[in-house]
C-alpha cells in the first residue's frame, strides 16, 4: 500500500472516532442532564409531598385544638395570627413549619375558616397550602327530630331528614331519609304485632318484623334506617336555662305577667312590640269543647283582651326570654332571634307555652332571617289560628309537643277544622307531634294540609344559643389551595 492512500485511511478512521465520540459525549451529557433533572424533580416532588403532610398536620392540630376548646380562635394565645408551629421528624429532627390562619365564626354561626400552609427547611420556596372550614352541627340537622313514637299522617310533606326516638309510622311523603333509634315498636295507633322501627300504612301496608323491609320510594323517597344512635334532649333542657341567664344579662328579659301571659308581634324595623295579654276568649260551648283527649295544656289559646306594655328594640345577642306564656307573629327583616319561654324552678305543673295563631315571617331565605321559638312545655296552635298558616322558625317543646291541641268538632265550631300549615325551619319536640287529629269516622280536625320544608340554613348558622348535637367540630369544606 502506498503512503498515500495509509494517510488517507488514518486521516478517516480519526474522523470516524472524533464523530462517534461527539455523539457519545452528546448522548451521555443529555443522559446526565435528563437525570440529574428527574432527580431533582423527584426531590422537589418529595418535598412538596412533605410539605402537604404538614400542612395536613396543621389541620388536624387545630381540630385537637377545638376539640380541647371550642371557643378559642386564637391559638391558645389571646393574639392575632397566624400562628406558627415547628413540625419534627420522628428523630426529633426540624423539617419545616405549619403557619395557621384563623378566622372565627361570624355571629351566629359555627363555621371556623383555618388556613394551613406547609413549609419545609430544606427549600424555602416549596410549600402547600390546604383551607378548610369546620362546623358544629346544630339540633336543627333535622327537618323533625322527636323522643318518643310519632306518626306523619296522609296529606304531610317532609322536606329534611326526620328522626325519632320511638317508632315512625309515616303515611305522607318524605323527601328525605327517616330514621328510628328503634328496630321495632309496638305502633300505638295499630293493633296487631310489631312494627319496622319506620313503616307505613299507606297501601300496600308494611308487613311486620321479621319480614325484609320493602323499598318504598313512594313513600320514602331517598329511604329509611334503623336502628339509627338515638338523638340526645338533654341539651335543650340546658340550653333553655342558660337562655335565660344570658338574656338578663345582655338580651331582653321579662318576669311573670301576673296574668295569662305575653304577646309579641315582630316587626321589620328590628323591633318589637309586647302586650300583657289580660283576657282569653272562653271556649264557644262551655259545656262540650273540653279536652276530650286528656291533654296536659289543653285550652283555646286565643286572646280577647292585651295591654300595650311597650316597643322594643331587638336585643344585641338576639335573645328574648319572657317567664311565662307567650303568643307571636309578625315578621322581621335580616335579624336572628331566640324567643323563649320557661318558669324556673321547673315544675311540671307550671310549664310555659309558646302560641303562634297567625304568621310568623322572614322577609330574606337565604339565611339572613332566623327565628327559634323554644318553649318549656307546648309550641301550639291555638283553635282560632289562621286556615293558611305560616311559620318560618325552628320550633323546639322542651318538655312537650308541637302541634295543636284536639277541638272536637262540632262543639269547638268551625275552627276545629283548618287547611294549611306550612312550618319553613324545623322541629324539635319532646312528645308527639302534630297538626291534625282523627278518632275514627268523621270527627278529625285540625289542618288537612301540613307542609315541613327543612331550612338548611339552620343546620352550621343555628338560631342564637341553640342547642348542638355535640360539641364535635365537623369538617364541611375541604381545598387544596395550593
């Protein structure tokens, strides 16, 4: 081979290994590159993984925090925030920090918005940030809640959970779910054996336990269960007392009218006007519309003659205790009141009443208007109530019954019979509830038409001091912000 052509060829075999060397020092570079970025990548992502876990334990921190004290929005510190916390490994080795942001509930609700931002030691500029809002659920999760049997006759609409104590029979329709700390009861209105702890009359009839439960959407539109944990009303009885106590110390108090009681007419100016109600119409045949049905505070109900006592101003915190009967309607415009009714020391014999004969109205729905009407024995309607009655308020008989008392027609004249009521709020009632009555035959009486529309408003935004089904903060919203 001549010289020539060997240099030629050396000359090419270089080129040959500069070229693949190239591609080799490229290929291995971006090789290089392309790790060490998903190495970091995998890092940054481990250390945003850390920091959402402590901004989770921020959470659940201040949840322990509420449960230990409910009313502290403040850290434990009676300063504003936020408020810091250094968050270890379990080495005891600092990893990073939560930074809380509390803001309390506005009044009359038990919302509390908290804010945690999950901050890490080994980058500043990682950090996750998680808002979530928790509530106590008041007495008002229930469209109707009872403690003790309860029927829902033909023509009642629910709108809202119900639950009872006792045993449900329903014969309306319920547009959401039924419950009965019962698996089976004794129905008091039926003969014959065991009943479902909720069932039915409305044909087909409920067979009896231990038959499977039919499905009745007709009748229970999202369903019914039981037994369901029973409905603690021990914290109405406290509620009403501390009602009391607080409303002679910064809300709006009166003592016993010495006659038969108060009447309050609600207006849309924040006030109210209060009459010493002096008289009561006698009942329109003396000698037949008695109490028929044994009632405990069986009576009319209905004023003849009041006295003006006075206009007021609705208290600041919204709560308005009078020691003795009461009778309201009207109607207020973005206020929140408790109303209630009790003699202390307790006595059976002495137990108070709340009467709504006319309209009780909101003016706003959207949960600016709240009324609760709490009462030591009855929440009734008396026998000259109006034929379309409307009650926009949470209705609470602490040691009685919502309903209307039984006016045996023809001996308590026309008004034993009445179309609608329509109650927009809830119920909450110690004994049976109910609007109308039947005794075989022809002689019911009462409202043939009864609406329940459950005011959800209620349920995180309660009337003032209203009684809590527990003092358990639930977590009702939930966001990954960041």
């Amino acid at each position: 081979m001549k010289a020539k052509d060997l240099k030629k060829e050396n000359g090419q075999l270089s080129l040959q290994i500069l070229i693949f060397g190239s591609v080799a020092v490229i290929l291995l570079s971006g090789f290089f590159v392309w790790v060490e970025v998903n190495v970091k990548s995998a890092v940054r992502q481990l250390n945003r993984s850390t920091a959402f876990t402590i901004a989770e334990a921020g959470i659940e921190y201040y949840r322990w925090h509420l449960a230990h004290d409910s009313d502290d929005y403040q850290d434990g510190t009676g300063q504003p925030g936020p408020y810091t916390h250094d968050y270890y490994d379990k080495d005891g080795n600092l990893i990073g920090q939560f930074i809380l942001e509390i803001t309390p509930p506005p009044i009359g609700s038990s919302v509390v918005n908290i804010k945690s931002t999950g901050k890490i030691v080994k980058d500043s500029s990682v950090e996750k940030v998680i808002k979530v809002k928790m509530a106590i659920p008041s007495f008002a999760k229930y469209a109707a809640v009872v403690n003790t049997d309860v029927r829902f006759g033909a023509g009642t609409e629910v709108f809202g959970e119900i639950h009872s104590n006792g045993g449900v029979r329903f014969d309306g329709v319920a547009h959401n779910l039924v419950t009965s700390a019962l698996s089976s009861y004794d129905d008091p209105d039926h003969t014959g054996g065991n009943e479902f702890g909720v069932h039915t009359h409305i044909s087909p009839v409920d067979p009896l336990p231990p038959a499977s439960v039919p499905n009745r959407a007709d009748i229970f539109e999202v369903g019914r269960s039981f037994p369901v944990p029973a409905v603690d009303f021990a914290g109405i009885t406290q509620a009403l007392s501390q009602i009391k106590s607080d409303a002679q110390t910064s809300g709006f108090y009166f003592s016993s009218s010495t006659v038969y009681g108060y009447h309050i007419v609600l207006k849309t100016d924040d006030t109210f006007d209060l009459y010493r109600v002096n008289t009561l119409i006698a009942s329109p045949s003396p000698a037949y519309c008695i109490n028929w049905a044994g009632e405990q505070r069986w009576g009319i109900w209905s004023i003849n003659t009041q006295t003006l006592v006075g206009n007021y101003a609705f208290p600041a915190n919204g709560l308005i205790f009078l020691e003795d009967n009461v009778w309201i309607n009207g109607q207020i415009n973005t206020a929140r009141l408790t109303i209630a009714s009790g003699r202390f020391p307790e006595n059976q014999s002495t137990y108070t009443n709340i009467i709504v004969n006319n309209d009780v109205l909101y003016t706003n729905y959207d949960g600016q208007d709240v009324i609760s009407l709490m009462a030591q024995g009855d929440v009734l309607v008396g026998l000259r109530s109006e034929d379309d009655l409307r009650v926009d308020a949470a209705l609470v008989a602490q040691n009685g019954k919502v309903g209307r008392n039984f006016y045996y027609y023809p001996y308590c004249g026309a008004e034993s019979y009445r179309t609608t009521i329509t109650l927009d709020g809830m119920i909450a009632t110690n004994q049976r509830y109910g609007f109308r009555w039947g005794c075989g035959g022809a002689c019911w009486n009462g409202y043939v038409n009864r609406n329940l529309i459950y005011d959800a408003n209620l349920l995180y935004s309660p009337p003032p001091s209203f009684p809590k089904t527990s003092d358990s903060y639930e977590t009702i919203y939930w966001d990954e912000n960041k």
